[in-house]
C-alpha cells in the first residue's frame, strides 16, 4: 500500500493507493504548529484499519509542515521507504521557466498527472488556496503558468474591509442577478471568478496554440467545474495520483527520510 500526501496552505490530503487504485483519501487542516508526535497520532487515526504502508510519497508548499512530517516519518515510519518531491527527485518534468527553484511542488506533480493522464498540450487550473494555472506542452514540459487569489481569500477580505458585507457560503445562487446582499456576493464571487479562469484559460490556449485540454483540481474544483464554461476535465485526485507516479519513478532508489 502506498500512501501519498499533498501538503497545501489550506489542507492536508491523504491518499492510500492498492497499485494504480486510489481506495481512499482524507482531508485534514494544514496546523504549521502541528508537532511530529501529534502528527504521527493524527496519521495513526486515520490509516487504522488500513494495512501499513510499505512506500510514502509527499509534497509540500508549507516548510514548516514538511519539517514535522520529515521528523514524523523518521520517528515512526522509519522502515517504509518514503520519497519528498524537490531537488534530486525524479519526476521526468522539465521545468521551462526562468528560475525551476521557484515552481512549487505540487504545479510540477499534478504536470506529470496530467501528461500521464490526457497527454498534452493541457492546461491545470488547481483551485486552492491560490487559483494556480499551470501549462503542460504535448512532451510533458512545464511551460509556466499563471497565479492569481483563491476565492477564500477573496471571501475573507471582502468581510474584512467591508464594514456591511459578511462571509457567505460558498454555493450557486438563483441567479446571475441577486436578489438580497448574500446571494448578490454569492454571484459576484462564484461566477466572477469562473469569468476569471474562463478568460485567463482562452488567452493561455490563443498563446499556447492547438487546443489543450484543461483539467480542473483542487479543493474547490467540484464547485467551480460546473460555473466554468472552459474546463473539460474534473479530476480531484490529481495530485495524489501525480506522487504515485512519482513513487514508482523512485522507488527503486527510495531512502528512509
């Protein structure tokens, strides 16, 4: 069994893996002042009644996290053979930017999911905490991409410098038009960011040239995939299906943290 685990700002996916099938995922918040022991008694919860891990495939964009699962994994799950996506680990993505040192972790797996998956050229928009766009050419490079706000955060700052507007749930309103103050921001947000990505995503295609598919993932996807007008794909597991194919490209090769 192998386990996966994606480490965002916002949250933390798990993922246990029987080959190619994911059989099971949790979502948990991102805590930076979790401490190992804690975590271990977390991951101990949730993977009981689940066989142990014989591999472990991580990423993290939080540092301060991956310190305490580096420390969590070596206190207790020494004998399992993990991999950590960064520099020396094998991915097969070349990364064509200025500075490959900058592109998070997570833009460079969910690139290799998405050229495993459909091929290229695509396009991931990865709805977390910040909205990420990343660009894969047909030979599985990453091009680039662009980065713009979460809708979360867009939600909290509205509440926080608006003296009459409040924190809404995030859901469809009636209608394009609202008819009170909640279902007003509801429309601004929800379908102010889908004219957000549907925008970005046909200017990225123009420059990119052909048609690429565009995949949608992260937290939100489920939400915006169905206000979106240019995302062909939902594929929530993205990531996690990425660092399996991470693992088996390291495996071999794979060392105790």
């Amino acid at each position: 069994m192998l386990l996966t685990v994606d480490v965002g700002n916002t949250n933390t996916v798990l993922g246990l893996f029987d080959g190619e099938r994911l059989f099971e995922s949790y979502r948990v918040k991102t805590d930076t002042r979790g401490t190992a022991d804690e975590l271990a008694l977390m991951f101990r919860g949730l993977l009981s009644g689940h066989p142990a891990p014989d591999g472990v495939a991580v990423c993290s964009t939080v540092p301060a996290v991956l310190d305490q699962l580096t420390a969590m994994f070596d206190r207790y799950f020494g004998d399992v053979r993990t991999i950590v996506v960064g520099p020396g680990v094998k991915t097969g993505v070349p990364i064509l930017t200025d500075n490959p040192r900058e592109v998070g972790p997570d833009r460079i797996v969910n690139t290799l999911a998405a050229s495993a998956l459909y091929g290229g050229p695509c396009i991931v928009v990865d709805f977390g905490t910040s909205t990420n766009f990343d660009v894969v050419s047909p030979r599985g490079e990453f091009l680039g991409g662009a980065l713009a706000p979460g809708i979360e955060i867009s939600v909290d700052a509205l509440a926080a410098r608006a003296a009459r507007l409040f924190k809404v749930e995030l859901v469809e309103p009636r209608s394009v038009i609202g008819k009170n103050t909640n279902e007003a921001l509801q429309s601004g947000l929800l379908y102010g960011f889908a004219g957000q990505v549907d925008g970005l995503v046909r200017r990225i295609a123009r420059e990119l040239g052909g048609e690429p598919v565009v995949l949608a993932t992260g937290g939100l996807s489920s939400l915006m995939f169905h206000v979106c007008e240019t995302l062909d794909h939902h594929e929530p597991d993205l990531t996690l299906v990425g660092l399996r194919l991470v693992y088996e490209r390291n495996c071999e090769g794979a060392t105790r943290l």
